[in-house]
C-alpha cells in the first residue's frame, strides 16, 4: 500500500519470498502500531482527520498480511506480531462507537427504565417475599413477643425491643430529648448505611444465579426483621409514627432492595428456563439486564443514604416524613415505568 | 523413542489448540484468540489485589493527616465513600476502558472480550466485576462468620468453604476458562500481550556461507524450524554451541565453521525449502512427520 518502503532495501531474493513481502508491508504494520498507540494513549480526538482515514485502511492492510503470512512464512516472531497486532486494531477499529457523555445519557434516559422495566415480574415476586417476610415476623412477634428475639439480633436492635418502654422507643423515632447521635455524626451514619447496603444489595444479585434460591432467601429475611419492629413499635402504640420514620427512606431502600433482589432472581431463572436459547446463551443475556439494573440499584442506595442520614434525622413531623416517603416512590415509579418513546423503536 | 516424542509433540499441539477460539472478524480474517490460561487470571487478580490494598492504604493515611488537621469527621465520610469506590469501581473502571483490562491484567497481558464477538457493553463488565464480590467474599465470609462466632462445627465450616471454593474456582471446571460472572455477563478473557516486531534474521548478509544439499535438510521440519529460530533471536552461545552440535551430528557434518553462521545458514535454506513446500499446500509439522 505505501510502495515507498520497497526500493530502499535491494533484495537479492526470487520474485516472491517471504522476506520481500515483509520487507514491501513491514511500513504499514510499524504505521498502524504507531497509530494504534496514540490512539490508545490520547483517544480518538487526538487524531487528525488524515489519520482517522488512513486508519481503517491500515487496520485492513494488516489483516490481510496476516492471512498471507499464515499462508506462507514460517517466521514465528513476525506471525506473533502480526497476530497481536491485528487483534490490538479489531478491538480498537470496532470498541467503542459512542462517547462517554452520550453513553452515560442513554443509560439514564433509556437504558435503566428499560432494565427495570423487563424484571417487572420479578421485582413483584421479590416485593411479595419481603411482604410476606414481614407478615410473618409481625403475627408472629404481635402474638408472642419472645419470638421477637429470634429474628432480630441484640447488636441490630439496639435496645429496640419488647421491653423497651414507650418513652425510649419514641425517642429513637426522633421525637422527644434524646435523638439519636445528634447533629454531627448525621453524614458518617449515611455513608456508613450507604455503602453496607450497597454490599448486601450486591450479594442478593450476585447469589442469584444459584437459581434464586439464596436471593429469596435474603429478601425474605430482610421483611422478617421489619415486620418484627414494625410489631413491637405497634405494640406500643407508635405504629403510625414508626411508619413515617420508616416510609421517608423506605420507600427508595426497599424499591432498591426488591430490585437487586429481582436481578437475581432473572439470572437465576435464565439458568433454570433457558426457553429456546442456550443456557449459557440465556444466562448471559439476563446478566447483561441485571448489570443494568444494579448500576441502577447502587445509585437508588445512594438517595436513601441521604434522605435516612439527613432527611430522617433533620424532618421530625411524621406527616412531611410521609410525605417525602411518597414522593419518592412515586418518582420512581414514574421514572421507571412512564412509557417512553424509544420503547417503540 | 521418537514414537514418544512425536507423541508428546502431537499432544503438546493439541493442547495449544484446544486453547484457540475461532473469532473471525467482518472482514473475514480469523483472528483465533487464545483463552488466557488460570495462572495468568489469578496473576493479575493478585496484582490487581495488592494494587488495590496500596491505594487503600495510601488513601487511608492521607485521610488521618487531613482528619486531623481539620478536626471535621467529613473525611471520614469522604474515606468510607472512597473505600467502597476502589473496592466496587476498581475494576469495572478499568474494564470500560478501550484497553478492558485492570493494571494487573495489562501485566499479564490478557484483556477481557465479549463472547459473541462484539462489542464489549458497559453492563457487561458491570455484571461480571459485581459477581467477583461474591467469588472473592463467600469464601472469606464463611471462614470469618465460622471462626468468629463458633456457632458452627468445623465440618460445617468446612462445608461451606467447601461449596463457596466451588463457585470461587467454579473457571478450573470449564474449558473456557470462564468465572462464574463472565459466565453470567457472556464474556470471557483472552490473550492479548504486545509483540515486538523483531528483524527479519533471513535477509542480509551473512548466511549463504554454506550450501546444505536436499538430503540435509529433509531431516527438520517446522516445529524445529521455529526452535531454531527462538534459539537464534535469544543469542545466547551455549545454547547456539548445543544446537549447532546436534544438528551437525544428525546431518553428518564436521566441526569447521562458527557456530552462528552455520546455524543461520542451515535455517535460512531449511526455512525457504519449507516456505516452497508450504506454497505447494504441504505443511510438514515436525521432524517426525513424513516429507
């Protein structure tokens, strides 16, 4: 292609030999690594227009030496080289087509809704296991209220439970002295629930592929120790107030959490209903939805952080606690499945 | 003897070609990628491991002196934020960049491929790095969660370690070498260290000292053709002198010439004699095939 590079070597071999032929190609090879490189190090907008045309010509020039390489030499230095090269340019000539900011768009234009949207099934067969994990521990904990003990630890608690009076309780609600921690700790406490339920949220995913099982399994234990304070603080009386203390971050951390859980559980159901594709073909096709969703899922995390360390702490009426609570979930809700043009298409 | 040995060749080329995947690209040239063995996977895992540790730590102390200095617990906060991000991000990170491959697998020269020959999607990396958390934990979970409440039996313990070995190491059972989470993001990870694209040893101007006759050089074919030719680019004399001795006594020549030129000699005809017969579609593998 660059014929420039022949005349400078004279060449005492026959018409063709592989030593000519590397000899008449080795300057779009060096060319295209040189390219390769710059590319590799300063992007794509690094490259001047005559150097963005040249490079599919030389991504080209260099596959089709490789195969006649293959055919013909038996040099192995220049074969693995060739090899290598072609391989570096593919990926590089077909990676990305799109930038970042424009990827990043669509991901939250398009791509997230559409992700949550496909597990809807299984976000409603999560959110009934928490559902039911919650009835369970409540009838059991509002009839006997040693069983309270078994579900929820002492560490967890934190003096929450059946033999609390109704003072101390409602001072860990945020009313009256004692609210919990004060003012200073507020965003430590945040990050610290932030990134401890991002790590349990990406467990309930990453479990899933063991057909779901051990994903059900979490999301029911997480209802049971709801349902089991929810029972006590009724018990009390406080039940309405427990509720909004609940509900301002609940909504968004249990949403989050029905949908790591559903994340799983499509993995997990890929494996076991394969349907018409492959198993391996289905698995892969439900991890890619599920990596979607749980980007979706740790960001979601990240808001009911905010809205548990501060909103919870700083807002103390319960009915603007409900109301916050609602209006996140109805956000959501919107956000997610409010139809969208680009379904169509 | 040679049956032995042509044995072991044969099986030695089998097994690298057991390792190559068919990956042809639009324009119809097959790029054969070679599946990256499990040494070189947990040698970048490791590297990337005692990476991530070190920034850890680094970013820890400069947290402390900035904690200190302005007495504010927000660097703590900034700390537990920072923490979780290199633990998560590290490599999905990496992985989205054009090169899909964390430090440690840069190193080792393996890069990450989606499996269906295209492109490689950022949920992708996504779902397979968020399954390491699992691979990597589950089996330090149980150990931990064992050992520290001695509620369970040793054997209990040992089971679960057992069962979460199984999935950790779940890319020993397959012979794509796929974890547990390129399994679920449809990807697996593939040879793809750089090349230095060395001089040509056939041309110039020593070489053709010598003129070996047909009979001579019959008795090689490209296997030893290739050795010789690793042999040659190392330079190393002992290991020329070894060579050059032994094919002097299989063709029957005496000791009269140095070593390197006679060697360079006989692989330039070798090499050219089979290039001819390469051209003529025969492909002789090694010496023990028929010519």
């Amino acid at each position: 292609m660059i014929p420039a590079a022949a005349p400078t070597r004279a060449l005492d071999a026959p018409s063709f030999s592989t030593s000519r032929f590397r000899a008449e190609r080795e300057a779009d090879w060096i060319a295209f690594d040189l390219l390769l490189t710059k590319l590799e190090k300063k992007g794509a907008k690094a490259l001047t227009s005559e150097e963005l045309l040249q490079l599919p010509l030389l991504y080209r020039a260099t596959l089709s030496s490789l195969s006649i390489a293959r055919a013909t030499s038996l040099d192995k230095a220049l074969l693995d080289h060739l090899e290598a090269l072609s391989i570096r340019g593919y990926f590089l000539v077909y990676g990305v087509r799109e930038s970042r900011l424009n990827r990043l768009r669509r991901f939250f234009l398009y791509d997230w809704p559409a992700a949550v949207r496909s597990v809807w099934k299984e976000t409603i067969i999560i959110a009934l296991i928490i559902l039911l994990g919650a009835l369970t521990s409540y009838s059991l904990v509002a009839s006997n209220p040693e069983w309270y003990y078994n579900f929820v630890g002492e560490d967890m608690s934190g003096g929450r439970d059946p033999r609390a009076t109704t003072e101390f309780l409602r001072s860990t609600l945020g009313h009256g002295k004692a609210a919990s921690g004060g003012e200073s700790g507020l965003h430590v406490f945040a990050t610290y629930l932030f990134t401890h339920n991002s790590q349990v949220s990406i467990m309930s995913f990453a479990l899933g592929f063991a057909f779901g099982v051990p994903t059900m399994m979490l999301e029911y234990y997480q209802g049971i120790g709801l349902g089991a304070m929810m029972a006590v603080f009724a018990g009390k009386g406080l039940g309405f107030d427990f509720g909004g203390w609940l509900f301002i971050h609940g909504t968004t951390e249990l949403f989050a959490a029905a949908l790591s859980g559903a994340a799983g559980l499509r993995i997990g159901a890929a494996v076991v209903f394969p349907g018409a594709r492959s198993r391996l073909q289905a698995a892969s096709e439900a991890g890619r939805t599920a990596g979607k969703v749980m980007i979706g899922v740790i960001l979601m995390l990240l808001a009911a952080g905010l809205l548990e360390g501060f909103g919870r702490q700083l807002i103390t009426d319960t009915m603007l606690r409900y109301g916050i609570g609602s209006l996140m979930l109805l956000f959501w809700i919107a956000y997610y499945y409010i139809p969208r043009r680009e379904d169509v298409t | 003897m040679s049956a032995a040995a042509a044995q072991a060749n044969a099986k030695s080329r089998s097994a690298r070609a057991k390792k190559i995947r068919q990956f042809v690209t639009p324009e119809g040239v097959d790029l054969e990628l070679r599946i990256a063995s499990s040494g070189l996977r947990f040698g970048a895992l490791l590297v990337d491991l005692i990476l991530i540790v070190l920034a850890l730590v680094l970013f820890s102390l400069v947290m402390l002196w900035v904690g200190f200095a302005s007495q504010s617990d927000i660097t703590m906060v900034v700390w537990m934020l920072g923490a979780f991000l290199l633990r998560t991000f590290w490599f999905i990170g990496f992985e989205l960049g054009s090169r899909a491959a964390t430090p440690g697998k840069r190193l080792m020269g393996i890069r990450v491929v989606a499996r269906n020959g295209g492109r490689l999607t950022a949920d992708a990396v996504v779902a397979r790095n968020l399954i390491r958390e699992l691979e990597l934990f589950l089996p330090l979970m149980m150990l931990s969660v064992g050992a520290a409440e001695d509620m369970v039996s040793g054997w209990t313990m040992l089971a679960g370690v057992l069962w979460s070995l199984t999935l950790s190491l779940f890319l020993l059972f397959n012979r794509d070498r796929m974890r547990m989470g390129d399994l679920i993001a449809g990807t697996w990870v593939v040879m793809a260290q750089r090349v230095k694209l060395d001089a040509d040893i056939a041309i110039g101007t020593a070489g053709d000292a010598m003129i070996f006759s047909e009979a001579e050089l019959a008795v090689y074919g490209i296997f030893e053709l290739q050795e010789l030719e690793r042999v040659l680019r190392g330079n190393d004399p002992r290991a020329m002198r070894e060579v050059a001795d032994a094919i002097r006594a299989k063709i029957g020549r005496p000791v009269a010439e140095e070593d390197d030129v006679f060697l360079l000699s006989y692989y330039r005809q070798l090499k050219s004699r089979l290039e001819r017969k390469l051209l003529f579609g025969k492909r002789r593998e090694d010496k023990y095939a028929s010519d």
